[in-house]
C-alpha cells in the first residue's frame, strides 16, 4: 500500500497520518529476539557485570528520569566485529550496513556431545553462500528460566564446524547464548575462524518465538568508535 505523506506546518517534518499500531502491521509481522539488558543479568565469567543505576527519578523531584548503564560490550544480545580476535580489522563502528540487514534463515540444531554442533550436522541444512544463519538451540531458554546465571554446558560451534561455515562463504552467524564457541576448548578458534572469514557474529540472541525458517533480519549494533563489539537490538520480520 502507497503510504500518503503529509506536511505538519507545526513541525515543518513529514509525519504518516496512520496510528502506530496500523504501521507495526503493515510492516509484516516483528519478532524481538534481543534479550533484555538487565543489572545482574549473565554475562561470561571475567565479565564486567551489567550495572544499572537510576541517576535522577522524577519520583524523587528531579525534572527527568536519567540512567547510567555500565556493561560489558558483549552483555547480552551484542554483535562481535573481526577486531574482537584480530588486531588491525574492522571494528564495531565499521560493520557494512548489509551485514546483519536483509534475508536470514533459521535452523533448529541440538548439539553432540557436551553441546558441540558439528559439520555433519549443519551439512543435513544445505547452507549457501552469501546466507545470514541464525542457529537455534535449546540455549534460548536459559534467557527466560534463569537469566542470572552462567551456563557453562551450552550449545556451541566447533571448530571445524566453524570452518564448514568459512568455506561455505556466509555472510553472518547468529547464536542463542554469549558465545559462538564453547566455554573453554575450541571458543577462540572457533571465533577467529569465523572473523578471519569475514562472517558477522551476533551472539546472545533469544530464538524463542521464531520458528524454523526464512526472515528478514534487523540487527544493529550501536556505534562505538573502535569498538570490538557491541549491544544490539535483533528483530526477525516474517517473510509473508
Ligand atoms: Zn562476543
């Protein structure tokens, strides 16, 4: 449908005459899957901790609502740029705008044993070059059952499964928990392996509510000069 724009002379901007909720509905169907950033939330074990703090409160007679957030950048659903294991490459703030913006796929997969996807069990999906795969895995629950704790057994990529995905030449790889690798063992490898290909990591993503299956992707990390990493807002919109 022909969205009609009008002038407000007020504002002298361009504002949509629909309400909100018309809009959200015209634009398919939106799926969160960022987990919320909350204090004491999870974060890997070395981690700074997730601290919010309430400056100014309204309630308190201050004129505004005013938070200090301190964090991590890889607390909760964060974007990993190839600097994180590479010195002198991209970092957060240089990410291509295509990278985490278009066509995604996800695929549902359990793990081996101690949790470990390998190749053989990504190769039953028929992944493509150029694909934005979003591995969902039982690890999406720990975001909702306990958030405040570290699960170190948790669904992850090996190494060479890492490696299948290189060679495969996709675009980006998105995971249900704080690390695309393991906890200990192959986690650095399987990282540098996946950067060192040019493949965009998200991590810490909450699958939950997506099904199986084809979307569109909206992940943007925020733009932090330098940056290894970054937390983001994902949202997968419902091919229709
Ligand atoms: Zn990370």
């Amino acid at each position: 449908m022909r969205q009609k724009k009008i002038k407000t002379k007020k504002q002298g901007g361009t504002v949509f005459p629909w309400p909100l909720k018309k809009r959200m509905k015209s634009c398919g169907k939106l799926i969160d899957i960022s987990v919320p950033v909350r204090a004491g939330m999870a974060v890997w074990p070395g981690d700074p901790p997730v601290e919010l703090e309430q400056m100014q409160a309204i309630e308190k007679g201050d004129a505004a609502n005013i938070s200090r957030i301190a964090m991590g950048a890889h607390s909760g659903t964060h974007v990993d740029a190839p600097l994180h294991y590479i010195s002198g490459t991209e970092g957060i703030d240089e990410m291509p705008p295509d990278a985490l913006l278009g066509p995604a796929r996800v695929i549902t997969v359990s793990g081996g044993a101690r949790g470990e996807i390998g190749q053989k069990e990504l190769e039953t999906h028929g992944i493509g070059r150029g694909e934005r795969i979003l591995l969902k895995t039982a690890n999406s629950a720990f975001w909702r059952a306990r958030h405040d704790l570290f699960h170190e057994e948790f669904v992850h990529l090996g190494a060479a499964a890492a490696g299948f995905l290189a060679a495969k030449k996709i675009r980006a790889i998105g995971t249900d928990y704080l690390s695309v690798g393991g906890y200990g063992g192959e986690g650095a490898l399987a990282h540098r392996v996946l950067l060192e290909a040019g493949i965009w990591i998200i991590e810490g993503l909450d699958l939950s509510d997506a099904a199986p299956g084809s979307y569109e992707l909206i992940c943007l990390p925020l733009k932090i000069e330098g940056a290894e990493a970054a937390p983001a807002r994902a949202y997968l919109r419902k091919f229709s």
